[in-house]
C-alpha cells in the first residue's frame, strides 16, 4: 500500500500573502512531475510543505489547499467567487452544459429540474435493475480463472446506467457507448485536456467521431421519449420535468445532462467496485467479515435496496476503497475575483485543487492511513471527522447529485459478487495507477476468482 501524507497545519496567525512554493523549473514550472506522476508529486508537494502549497503549469498559477477547513472554502464559503477550473471547463468539449461543468443560474436551475430523478424513491426502484444485472454478469465466472474485474465493472456498470438512464438493453447499443467512452477518457486524460480540440491531431480527430456517435445514440433516444412518453427511465424524468420557474429542458440540455450522467454514473462507480475487490482479494479477514454480513442479512436470497440500512460492513468496504482510491482524486475551482483561503490570499484568475488523493491519507483523520480497515465506519465514524476530510462525491451544492444512486449501487453489486465468489491477487506488487479524468487502474486488475 503507498505510504500516508503526514500533512501539518500551516498557522494563520501572520499569514505570507502566497503558499510556499514547490521546487520547480524555469518556464515549464511543474507540469513534467505532474505528467510524469501526479500522484506521487501532490504527495510530495503536500510532505514538504504542509496545508498549502503553490505550483505552476505554463499560463496557470496553482495553489493546493490540504486542510478541511480550506476546503470548507472553496467548496461552500468562497463558492460565489469561484467557477470550475480550466481542466474541468475543457471537458465541456465532450459533456456540453452539463451539471459537472456549468455555471451560476443555469447552472442551478438544471440541477433543480434534475433533482427529483434522485429522490430517494426513484433511486431505490432501481436497486433490482442493478442486482438482476450484476447476477447476469457473473453467471458465467467460473471457479479458478484470472478476470480483469475492472473490465467487468466498467462493462457492468455501464450496461446498468444504459438501462436506468435510457431505458436501453440493446448489447449493441451499449458496447457503441462503451467504446465512444473509452476513446473520449483517453483523449481527456490527465493535463493532455488542455490540447485544444480543433488541433488536426489523429487522437482529436477520433474524440469528435466518438462525440459524434455518442450523440447519434443520445439524440435518437431523446427523440423516442418525447414520442412514446415515460418508460421509467431517467431521460424520461428529464423530459418531463418542468417548473414555472425553470420552464423545461430543450433536446441540447437533455443530451448535456444525459451525457454527464451517463460518465458520472458509469465509470466512477465501476472503479469503486474494482478497487473494492481488489483490497478484499488482498484482506480475506476483511472479505471473510463481509461473507458473514451477507449470510446473517441475505442468506439465500438475492439483495435488495431495502437490506442497505443492515449491509454496514460492506457500506465500510465501498467507503474504504473510495478512501484509499477515490475515483474522483483531486478537483479544481479558479477565482473570479480575489479572495482569502486558508489564511492565504488567493488573486483573481488562480486555479485552486484539492486533492481526495492526498487528504484521505492525512494521519490526522484517518489512524492508520494507508490500512485497509472497513470497520474504520462503525459507529457513526464519518460523523466524527471535520467536513471535507473525507469527500468522494465532492461537496458543497455542488455535490454529485448521484452520489446515494452511486452508493446503492455499489453495494448491492458488490455484495451480489461476494455471495458467489472470493477473489485471489495474481500478484503483490502495489497496484499501478492512471490518473486521468478519474482514477484508473494502469494494467486492469487481474484477480483470481475463488
């Protein structure tokens, strides 16, 4: 497991009107250590210098706050003067004006109009969708070979949000959104986003065909809603949301909005579950306290939503692995105006991260940081720890408005694959990382079904 970031607290009290500065070249600032290793530098960066520290990338000043109560700031206090940052903004290339990237009033008034397909209700009607296909999946896994469970989880996951969101269970269908995703993820990975889209380069060229395609299948269901009325989907729910205030979406809002959720809902959740069978196939105490929750809760039977309140044990594994490799592992804002952050004063125009990655491994919250420990969530533990030290879904209004879906989801697709199996590493070597847009396995994550 990587080593913890033991991060010390940085007095307000004289506060210097900028963070220390990290170690970095002339003009190119810090951009090789992070294209070499983002992890591995936000790591350093937070030992050497604590709660707060800055960097720069070529045209961009960058400081990086480590403290919950900063965070607390950029996400909640502070929101007002802050947009999304440039990283974030360039993904709007591929997911329009959706909730992930827009702003201010529009902003708001389509995260109103979205907000009932999340209702707890709506959410829990699709707890038998995601067991009837994660039963499906793993119906053919036989006793003794080698998965790649993230290849399994992407494509599971994806198949369960084509059919909650679309409505759609055409294969053909899906595996056309899976590999247009899987081009768009690629070309957007890391601080390569920041290439402009209309360069005549071979990877842009094959991002505007997969936007293309995605908009064709996006589009066309769309278009089959409007016509044939609610089919109990989330497009559907999208299409008939209305207010007097907000009026209703138009057929580019609709593929926004599809588009953001159709990413949010499918790869993030599908890491969470990589990630949480591979620290189980590495932990059998863990993996064996999980098999009793599920023989004392489910016995025979199937899960359904309404067992989440008693699945605790495997609610700590999802909230675990996303601790130790949170999807989402950093995230930016950039000020309109200046401001003061930390004790710090932030000009206007500077590009502001926090980082999942380096706080959920801060000794100060978390004993034993670089541990696996599920059992870490008994007893209200999350209630016990400053807001904003643990923030997968991000937080502040802007939270991800799936983020119950998201968890549901995993654990009822998690339990469902650890009622027919145990799982084997194929190796102990640390697992390699691919930060990109999210936090993906280098090589997969090949495990030994048992």
């Amino acid at each position: 497991m990587e080593p913890s970031i033991a991060v010390h607290r940085t007095p307000n009290e004289r506060a210097p009107k900028s963070p220390p500065r990290a170690r970095e070249l002339p003009v190119v600032g810090s951009s090789l250590d992070l294209l070499r290793d983002p992890l591995r530098f936000l790591e350093r960066v937070s030992r050497e210098h604590g709660d707060a520290v800055e960097f720069n990338l070529p045209g961009q000043r960058i400081f990086l706050f480590n403290h919950p109560d900063a965070i607390e700031q950029v996400l909640v206090t502070e929101r007002d003067r802050l947009v999304k940052d440039k990283l974030t903004r360039e993904l709007s290339v591929m997911l329009g004006n959706g909730l992930l990237v827009s702003e201010g009033a529009f902003w708001r008034k389509q995260r109103r109009l979205a907000q009932p397909g999340f209702h707890r209700e709506r959410v829990a009607a699709y707890g038998d969708v995601m067991v009837r296909y994660a039963e499906r999946a793993v119906a053919d896994w036989t006793r003794g070979e080698t998965r790649d469970v993230h290849k399994d989880m992407m494509r599971l996951t994806l198949d369960i949000v084509a059919k909650t969101l679309f409505g759609v269970e055409i294969a053909s269908v899906a595996r056309k959104i899976e590999r247009s995703l899987e081009v768009l993820m690629d070309r957007f990975a890391g601080i390569g986003s920041l290439i402009p889209i209309g360069l005549p380069l071979p990877s842009n060229r094959r991002a505007r065909r997969a936007i293309a395609e995605l908009d064709e299948v996006v589009y066309g269901i769309i278009r089959e809603r409007r016509q044939g009325g609610d089919q109990g989907d989330l497009i559907s729910m999208l299409i008939a949301a209305t207010s007097d205030e907000d009026g209703s979406m138009t057929d580019t809002q609709l593929r926004d909005e599809a588009m953001t959720l159709l990413l949010a809902g499918h790869e993030t959740t599908a890491l969470t579950l990589g990630y949480a069978l591979h620290l189980l196939a590495r932990h059998p105490k863990a993996a064996g306290a999980l098999a009793a929750e599920i023989d004392e809760v489910l016995g025979d039977r199937p899960a359904t939503a309404a067992d989440m309140p008693r699945l605790r044990y495997a609610e700590g594994v999802v909230r675990e692995s996303m601790r130790l490799y949170p999807p989402a592992w950093a995230l930016g804002r950039e000020t309109l105006e200046p401001c003061t952050i930390g004790g710090y004063h932030v000009p206007k125009g500077t590009q502001l991260w926090v980082a999942q990655w380096v706080v959920h491994r801060d000794a100060r919250w978390f004993a034993e940081p670089e541990a696996f420990r599920p059992e870490r969530w008994e007893n209200d533990f999350a209630k016990s720890l400053p807001r904003h030290a643990y923030f997968p879904f991000g937080g502040g209004p802007r939270i991800c408005i799936g983020n119950a879906f998201a968890m549901m989801e995993a654990v009822l697709i998690l339990v469902t694959i650890a009622r027919r199996f145990r799982f084997q590493p194929t190796t102990h070597a640390p697992i390699a990382l691919a930060p990109s847009v999210t936090l993906r396995p280098k090589n997969g994550i090949p495990l030994v079904c048992r």
